[in-house]
C-alpha cells in the first residue's frame, strides 16, 4: 500500500506559475508547512531556466532580468520560505477527491491527499508531425524548445547549418543563439505573409545577425538518410498550399520548427475538469477555479500566453484565490455571469464569472482570431455596448485585457451573460473609458 501524506495546497509544476503562487499562498497567510510542489524535471523553475535572454519579470520586479536570473530568484524564495518540493517526480493521476499519486525518488509510489490543488502543469510543444512535413526522418530535425534547451542547458549545438521554419519570438531567439554560438542560420521560413513575432525580435535576432526571414515560403520535404542533409523550400499561397514549381533544394544538417504549443493537461482526465477547445486549458471564473471547487489553475497550463508578465498576475491572483477557498469551503456564488466569444474572438479567460460579493477589478484576458489593425473591443449586454476601447494593432499571438471597473460592473449589473466583441474602425476615433470618446 502506497504512503499517504496529507496536505492543505499541492501545486502541480515549478515554473513562473507554480512558484509565484506558492508565493502568494504565503503571503496571503497559508504555512508553508501546509503546502508541496511537485516537480518532474531536476530542479525547479520551469522553461526559466533555459531563457538566458533578458525580457522578464517587468510587473513582479520593476525591472527586467533574464528568465534564468527570474527562475533564480523565485526559487530562492521558495527556500527561504523553506516551502517544501520535490523534483523528479511524475504525478500519475488526480482525481474528484483531490487525491494525487505519485512516483517520487522521496516518497517512492505515494498519494496525496490534498484540500486544495494548483494546476500549474505549463504547456508542451506540438511535435513535427502537425507540420505534415514530407520526406525521410534523418536525425538533426529539433523542435525550438528542444534547441533551446540543449544549447543553453546541456552545452551541445543541433548542427553547423540550420534552416528554421516559423517566425514566432521563440523561433527567431533560437536562431540568433545559435549565430552566437557559431552555428550559420541559413534562412528562417514563415508560411505566413508575415512575421509573427515581435518586430523588436525581427530586428534584434534576424535583422542585426543578416539572418533572411522568407514570408510566405514553408519547408516541404525533408531530405536526408542517417542524417539531415538538405530541405527543400517552396511558396506557398494564404491558404497555406504550395506554388508549383517554386521548389528550392536548402543544404543544412539541421532543422528546426515551431509550431505551436499546448496546455498539458493529459493528467486531469479522471477529475472531471472541463476543458475548453479553443483553449485547451478549464473552463474557470475570475479566480482561476475550475468546475470542481477547490481545483485551481493557472499558467500556460490554462491557456499560451505571449507574456510571462501574464503568468504572474494569474498565479498572485490564485495565491488569494486558494486561501479564500480553505477559509470558506462551502461557500457558493449568488449567480454566474457566462463570457461569451463573439465576433473575432478567439478565445476569452475567465469563460464564466462567478459572483459572490462584488466583482469590481476582475480581469478579462482574451485574444482575437486574426492579425488586424485600428481594431475596436466591445463588451456587450442585451445587444448593447457598455464597453468600448479602441486597442489598435493587434494579432492572435497578443493577449488583451479588459478591467472591470466599477463603472463598467455598475453596467452588467445582474447580466447573466456578457459578449466580447472585436471589430475594424474606419474613422480611426480615439474611444476608450467605457465607450466614452477621449479627448
């Protein structure tokens, strides 16, 4: 028979999300005595620790470090609080009654039974075979993550000669590492008409190392037998088909892709969570639970997020979240407001506001379904619009948010459903504060 251990709050994953909310959960006054992360890698911090580049860790520490200098710290924090973790540990299940099982070198085969469970899991790549790519499977083909991590953490390079396909900011931040790092980038391919990532990146990593960025241009075959020897290169149309006859032979001995990430959310399956298919991740109320009361989530483990900025507002928020729930477990809400996606939405989080006293300051976070420009973000109830802000450019790889002021919950009032809306200005009027026009 397996060990049981009983704790208040088990948080599931040591990266930016986990470790920030075991944060929260003691400053908002739960011991860390009652507390355990779980951790499958060898030491905690997540992704952090493969990020050597600067850009993180704006909002939480009025300055920007790099993600391993931010990995660094939390986890120190976590050490001084003397909050207990354990690494190399695989959780094999969780369940309804919040009872999780685990293989650790610690504990050996064990179960947990906790009163409250953080799911902060993070997200995981798509593998090569989303690409559909045609062709021999050599070594030498990497998906960007991997790259990074075994340039950063482990000290070997994928290859001499690389091409890499995708133009998202991990996609170009691995090219230009591996310039550094003495490797040639022969080109990076994008299917799209344009770059996805950042255009300080497109400067910063492609631009000032000479690497080509090819829009509309994919890798259609891979090339090679023991080991990658060429790709080939074609253009493709908005649709995403092949030109005839655009087909280019690229010598390399490596290649690398991005093609997107997922939630990693393979262990829940048994707990009955409900999960949302645009997102992958639960569908959760403004504090980040899930349909089963005291199950909360956050992180890339509840949706991608472009900015680790994001991570930590949602993780600080579930801190609090998790000590409201220990201190008042049966507490229900008065009545739900259900978020609903209307035009050019592609997604919004929370998906339903659960209301139990005021929800004056909740946070909407949300994406469009496209790349647009002077675009115009509603809220609607009834059919009318009670929100209004004109946001801009903005593309499916940005995060916006929408505050609840009191002002704007005054207006939804006792809505039981509100819409979020995204439209194209014409008139290019500058409209914010509730839909009222700024001077």
């Amino acid at each position: 028979m397996s060990e049981l251990i009983n704790k208040k709050v088990v948080i599931i994953g040591s990266g930016p999300a986990g470790l920030v909310c075991a944060l929260s959960c003691c400053q908002n006054g739960i011991e860390p005595s009652d507390m355990l992360i779980i951790e499958r890698e060898s030491e905690i911090g997540g992704t952090l620790n493969q990020c050597i580049h600067s850009g993180f860790g704006k909002s939480y520490l009025d300055e920007v470090v790099t993600g391993t200098e931010l990995a660094s710290m939390l986890s120190d924090g976590i050490r001084q609080l003397e909050i207990e973790y354990i690494t190399d540990s695989t959780v094999l299940s969780v369940d309804k009654q919040k009872r999780i099982r685990v293989v650790s070198p610690k504990y050996g085969y064990c179960t947990i039974k906790a009163e409250s469970i953080v799911l902060a899991m993070g997200c995981r790549e798509k593998t090569k075979g989303a690409l559909q790519i045609g062709g021999t499977r050599p070594a030498g083909v990497f998906s960007a993550g991997a790259v990074q991590r075994i340039v950063n953490i482990k000290g070997y390079m994928p290859g001499k000669r690389t091409v890499v396909l995708g133009s998202g900011d991990l996609a170009m931040i691995v090219a230009r590492r591996l310039v550094l790092e003495g490797g040639r980038v022969v080109c990076v391919c994008e299917p799209k008409p344009y770059a996805e990532g950042s255009d300080e990146n497109i400067k910063e990593c492609l631009d000032d190392f000479d690497i080509p960025l090819y829009c509309s241009h994919s890798v259609t075959r891979i090339l090679g037998k023991g080991r990658i020897e060429a790709v080939e290169i074609s253009h493709v149309d908005k649709r995403g088909k092949i030109v005839k006859g655009t087909a280019k032979r690229v010598k390399c001995d490596s290649f690398v892709y991005q093609c997107g990430l997922v939630p990693e959310n393979e262990i829940i399956k048994d707990t009955g969570i409900r999960l949302d298919t645009r997102t992958r991740g639960a569908y959760v109320n403004q504090y980040f639970e899930t349909n089963v009361r005291g199950i909360f989530t956050c992180g890339n483990a509840v949706r991608i997020h472009d900015l680790v900025d994001y991570i930590v507002e949602e993780a600080q928020v579930v801190g609090s979240a998790v000590k409201r729930y220990l201190d008042n477990k049966t507490e229900k809400p008065e009545r739900v407001i259900r978020i609903k996606n209307g035009e050019r939405i592609l997604y919004s989080v929370p998906q339903h506001i659960d209301v139990y006293d005021d929800i004056e300051d909740c946070v909407i976070y949300f994406r469009v379904n496209g790349k647009y420009k002077n675009l115009l973000i509603t809220v609607k109830k009834d059919g009318e619009v009670i929100y209004s802000r004109e946001k801009g450019s903005m593309s499916w790889l940005e995060t916006g948010k929408i505050q609840l002021t009191r002002e704007l919950a005054e207006k939804i009032g006792d809505a039981k459903e509100i819409v979020i809306c995204a439209s194209e200005k014409e008139d290019g009027a500058n409209i914010d504060n509730n839909g009222e026009d700024k001077e």
